[in-house]
C-alpha cells in the first residue's frame, strides 16, 4: 500500500490505513514500538502490549524482577555497553 510521508508538527510521519488499524485493533493513543530493520532497510512498527497482558504477570515475581534490576543496575549497564 503506497504512502506519502508528510509533515506532523515539527517532525515527519505515515499515516496507517484504517483496515490495518482494526486488523491488529489499534486505535489513537496506543503505544507501538518503532524500529529501524537497517539489514533489511525497512522500519517496523508493532503493537506495544496491553496493560491486560502485563497484568497476567505474576505481581510478586515483576517485583522480584525490579529489585533484581535496582540492585544491579551498575552491572547491567556496564554489560549493555
């Protein structure tokens, strides 16, 4: 489906066609994450999660992952690098 890039504000944008919206049930607001596929030079766009999938996850154990996180924050980082 061809697009025209145009201008949005202080930045460039695509709109997506209305089918597409509905088939992944996406409406205004929702979070998407965008990547650049430099490999394949492409950009792809997918849908963020639902609160009510994150929600399925056990309370205790995302606790238990945050901690983990915070007490290892210096490391993690230094292993990202």
């Amino acid at each position: 489906m061809l697009r025209k890039i145009c201008n949005i504000g202080n930045s460039q944008g695509v709109s997506l066609p209305k089918e597409i919206l509905e088939k992944l049930h996406l409406s205004v607001g929702l979070e998407v994450d965008v990547e650049l596929d430099e490999k394949g030079k492409r950009i792809v766009i997918e849908p963020m999660p639902t609160r009510a999938a994150y929600e399925a996850v056990d309370r205790e154990f995302a606790s238990q992952v945050s901690d983990f996180i915070e007490r290892y924050k210096p490391a993690l980082k230094a292993l990202a690098k």
